[in-house]
C-alpha cells in the first residue's frame, strides 16, 4: 500500500491561500514573478512584520491583495508616493513596489522618475507584459511598435520606454531586467535589490497570452516563452541605452545593468539637517522620529 507524501510548497507561506485561485489567466507570468519574490525574501530572511508591499492598479497590482504581508493596494498609478510616504514613516520597513507597466510607467511614471532621482530607499518590481491587462488591452507606453491594442486598432505609431534606461538615467542604484523564462537569474536579482540601499528597479518581461498576444497573433504563451529563450542575451553591465526593445524581432537584452552606490534621500536629508541644527539634530530614521 502506497502512501502519500504531503511536500509543503515553500512559497505558500507567503500567499493568502483562502484568497486563491487568483485571477491570473493560464499563461500568465505574473504568478512566476511572484514565486521568485517569495523565494528571493526567503533567501534573505527579512522578518515579514519589516516588508511592506505596495500595488497600484491592474493585474499586477493584484500581487499585494494575494501575498501574507503588510500589503498596500493603492490607487492607479500612485504605488511609489504611498511606499515613499510609507517608507519615511518607517524606515526600519522594507518597502517593495509591485505594479505592472501601464501603472507604474504611464499614469504612475512622474513618480516613477523623481523617486528615482531622489533615490528613494524602496524596491520597484516592474511586471511588464506590454499592455492594460486587466483594462481591455489598450496600449501602454511599452508596448511594441506596430502592435495592436484595443486604442490602436492599426497598430502603435509610438516607439516604446526603455524602462531600465529611464529610470537609470534618473539615478536608480540597482536596474536589472529578466523574462519569466529566467527564473533563477530574476530570484537572485531580487535578492539583491531587497539587500540594496537605495532605489531598485527590476523589470520582468511577462506574456499576456489573453489580451496582447492573441491580438497580435504571437501564439500562445510556451510560444513567447520558446521567444525569451531564444531571443534573449544575457549582457551584464551594457549601458542601459542599448537595452531598448522596439519589436518582436529585436534581441532582448536582459542582465543586471546598473549596480552603484549613492546617498539615499533620508541620507541627505539628515546630512541637510545635521549642518543646521548641529549636534541637537536627532537623525530622521533614529526612533522612527
């Protein structure tokens, strides 16, 4: 007589199992970005009452309503000025931002920069599947040029963001992007951004085999997985204005491209505040005060 063994799955300690099954199409690769985060903060052992997760709109934004931590689901495109306030409040916290690109990069992308340039202590995972998923599939400030969306019935005429260039040229401290096909190399980057001071930002090339794809035409979503396979190259370090993504028939260039140190901007404030007050300055941060 065979028994059966129960194996734990070492990410469900971190999901809201009574909230599933989760809305994600079959294809979807948000759900495997969300497997990496989990095992990344388990490799870090980051006490779970110290992370915070902020969501914006979308089917990205759905991450903090399914994952068992302090979790934030803000309003469209404003995930970055919550964590902001959220990680001044409490710097003791580690704060992560988890949107798609349509929020974080199109309604959300003034923030998205100046968080950057201000280096703001908080990790950004940007899921990127080229379009308003849970909107309908209109066009995103990513999606491909010539691709067809729901508000370009012929086709985009706009040359999409090259995110990790953007945000890099603003001063983020980490910058690294992966395909859900790279599942290894976009856990150990999370590692990294969730151990880096300052403001990181991964991008993660997803499929959208429901809206984007079908529209287009690309197959299903082993197809766009068999594309990252085989269009991808690994390219650590290039200068991040060689990483940009116009088409289908485009290398996908995919690395850790910037890794540096610079002041955060609690660190400057206190540096600010230090030379006024002199030495009766209590540090921002000392006491949460």
């Amino acid at each position: 007589m065979s028994v059966t063994t129960y194996r734990e799955n070492p990410v469900e300690q971190f999901l809201r199992t009574d909230r599933m099954p989760h809305i994600w199409c079959p294809g979807c690769g948000i759900g495997t970005s969300v497997n990496c985060f989990a095992r990344a903060v388990l490799e870090c052992g980051i006490p779970l009452d110290k992370l915070a997760i902020v969501s914006g709109i979308g089917c990205t934004g759905r991450v903090a309503g399914y994952l068992r931590l302090d979790s934030f689901h803000t309003t469209h495109g404003r995930a970055i000025p919550f964590a902001t306030g959220l990680k001044l409040a409490n710097p003791e916290l580690s704060v992560v931002v988890y949107s798609g690109d349509g929020d974080l990069a199109a309604i959300g992308g003034n923030h998205l920069i100046h968080a950057a340039r201000r280096n703001m202590d908080i990790k950004v995972i940007c899921v990127n599947n080229f379009n308003y998923g849970m909107t309908g599939g209109q066009v995103a400030p990513t999606t491909h040029f010539g691709r067809l969306a729901t508000t370009t019935p012929y086709g985009s005429p706009e040359i999409p963001f090259n995110l990790p260039h953007l945000v890099a040229s603003c001063g983020a401290v980490f910058v690294a992007r992966w395909t859900t096909y790279h599942v290894v190399q976009l856990q150990r980057s999370m590692v990294k951004a969730l151990k880096k001071k300052g403001f990181a930002f991964i991008e993660v090339l997803a499929p959208c085999p429901t809206l984007y794809m079908r529209r287009n035409r690309l197959g299903s979503s082993v197809d766009m997985m068999k594309l990252f396979k085989e269009k991808s190259v690994v390219k650590h370090g290039i200068d991040t204005k060689e990483v940009a993504i116009t088409n289908y028939e485009d290398p996908i260039i995919v690395g850790e491209f910037v890794d540096t140190e610079r002041p955060t901007w609690l660190d400057n404030y206190n540096e600010i505040m230090k030379k006024r007050l002199g030495d009766k300055y209590v540090p921002w941060g000392v006491n949460n005060g």
